[in-house]
C-alpha cells in the first residue's frame, strides 16, 4: 500500500490534547500499515505559544506534557499564533481541542474558521464553535472543499453519530434518545444506590469523571449540546441551543429515586428530539425508565444512543470510554475516515 503523509497541527494541549498526542504516536505504525498514512505532527499549541517544527514532533521531544516542560523545549516558540503555522505548513487536518464555550464558541470557533479557510480538513472535540455555528461551519466546509469532522464532541468514543449518519442512511430518522453524559450518569447511578447528590459529584470529581466546576454537565447543558450537534447532523435540523428545554441531575425532589426503585425503574438523564406532526421537540429532562427501554442497562459512566427509524426499525448502542483517551480515540478515526 502507497503511504500518504498528513501533516497535522494540534491546537489545545488540556487532557484531551495530551490523550491524543499519545495515542498519535502509539498508533502510527498500526495506521501506516492498515491505512496507508503517515501521521506528521508539525505543531501543538497553546494560548501562550507552541511548538512547530520542520519534522514530526514525538514524545521524546517533550517526555513530559506540563506547561513548564512544554516552554523549556527547544522547539517552543512563545506567541506563536494558529494563522502562522496554517500559512507556513502545507495543509493537512486541524486538530481543535480547546476549552468548549456553548456560549461564544470561542476561541475555538475562530481556529475552525481560519482553519478552513487556509485549506486545512478540521477534526474537532469541541462542542462550543458547533453549538454557536453549526450551519456556518458545514457551509463554510463545503465552499473549501474540506471536512468538518465531529465525532468526538457528539459522544465522545460511543460511535453515535457515525451510526446515524453512516449505518442508518436511507432511513427517515424519527427521534434519537440517548443518555449522552458520563458525569450526570454516574452520580445518578450511585443515588440509586444509595448516595446523596452531594456525595455521588464529590466521588466524581475524585475518580476524575467530574469536572471541578460540573455546572455543564450536571445541569444538563452538554448534554444539550450533544443532542444538538446529533439532531442538526443526522436529521438535518437547525436548532439552536435556546430551542431545547433543559434540565439536570441537581435538585431531584426526594422521593423520585425510591419510587422508581419500588417500581423497578431506573432514573436517567435523558436527550431526546423527535418528530411532532410537522415540528421537532427538542428536551434534555429526566425520566424514570423500566426494563423494556433499550438504555435501562446503561449505568456509571456509560453513555448509549437510540435511534427510532422509519424502515430499520429501533437502532441502539452503548458504551464507548467517557474519559480523554476515547475522546482522543474518536478524533483519530475521524481522520483516518477523512482518507480513506
């Protein structure tokens, strides 16, 4: 098989960033052999700066990923901009791995943005730029010619949008369920064991499922955005984050869980968007599921998806790491399908 070199510039080095460096250097060999591509990691950069360089960068440049590791390198150059090594590198995929802001988008929506625009396909684990301009940036795409690859911030390594837009082709999707959240899933799961909510976030946060500020999560807004992303992708929607009605795992009336356990159900975290006569309905809510329903069995820090279709019947799937190597994962499928 003929190889092909992929130049690839990484921006954002927080724990995914870090979790996909690795995996690019543990899988290099295995994905030239089955795939035919080179990986060459040109840049990795920062809000202060970054590193570039003329040929790939590999762990033993830098063996250690902290700041201070990171500005001792020979290669570090402080202040280094996106826009320069977009314009000196010869276009390959952008990797955008910043902090996600549902809000603005920023600053990885400026990134995607210049990115494109440069001739460069983007792969993202960003929710933020997507829920801002999910449309913009599918156009913008389309007018260069280049991919907008997502799969990473729609649900992390559980492959649901690739079901959806790829397995299920030619169906009429009429609604997606998931459970699409790790952190509200787990703290739902240890209150039914007994937990308070206070107690289940605290262990999160321990065991590194939760953020230290959980607010996105808890009160259901990634959820939200996953949903979104999900919806306009797969079903060829135009929501808008203020067009879903959300809510969360915080303040669940006392009661709730031990009724659902007297009757067997379980409490989920739950984003659904389905077909109303000529409308959608768009809702992250929590519900009180029995054994009948296809994600009864997801628990802890698992996620799951179910698609309703038209001519396939109920599609559903489970599972997937919830932690940055699976995030890192799903990023490195998405440019390997990029080539294929």
């Amino acid at each position: 098989m003929s190889e092909r070199t992929v130049n690839i510039i990484l921006m954002g080095l927080g724990n995914v960033g870090k979790a996909f460096f690795q995996l690019l250097e543990e899988k290099a060999e295995p994905v030239k052999v089955q795939f035919g591509l080179d990986f060459s990691l040109r840049a990795m950069l920062r809000s202060a700066g970054g590193l570039s360089s003329t040929s790939p960068i590999r762990q033993k440049d830098i063996p250690e990923m902290s700041a201070a590791e990171l500005t001792r390198s020979p290669l570090w150059k402080p202040g280094l901009a996106l826009e320069t090594v977009l314009n000196e590198i010869e276009p390959g995929v952008m990797i955008e791995c910043t902090s996600s802001n549902p809000n603005t988008g920023e600053p990885g929506l400026k990134h995607i943005r210049i990115a494109l625009e440069k001739g460069w396909h983007v792969v993202t684990a960003n929710k933020g730029p997507l829920a801002v301009d999910f449309k913009g940036l599918k156009e913008k795409a389309g007018r260069a010619c280049r991919a907008l690859k997502f799969s990473g911030a729609a649900a992390a390594a559980l492959p649901a949008l690739d079901v959806g837009l790829y397995s299920l082709a030619g169906t009429e999707i009429l609604a997606i369920e998931g459970i699409l959240n790790g952190t509200s899933n787990y703290i739902l799961t240890k209150m039914a064991q007994g937990r308070g909510y206070s107690e289940a976030l605290r262990e999160a946060q321990d065991k590194g499922i939760a953020e230290r500020d959980p607010s996105l999560d808890v009160e259901g807004w990634d959820t939200a955005v996953k949903l979104l992303l999900l919806a306009n992708a797969v079903m060829g929607l135009d929501l808008c984050l203020k067009d879903i009605r959300v809510e969360g795992v915080k303040d669940i009336p006392s009661g709730i869980l031990d009724a659902a356990k007297k009757e067997g159900k379980v409490l989920k975290l739950l984003g659904k968007v389905s077909r109303v006569r000529d409308d959608f309905r768009a809702e992250v809510f929590l519900s009180a599921i029995d054994r009948s329903h296809p994600l009864f069995g997801v628990d802890g820090i698992n996620k799951g998806i179910t698609y309703f279709t038209d001519s396939m019947g109920v599609v559903t799937v489970t599972g997937g790491k919830s932690d940055p190597r699976g995030a890192a994962a799903a990023l490195l499928k998405d440019i390997i399908n990029i080539y294929r």
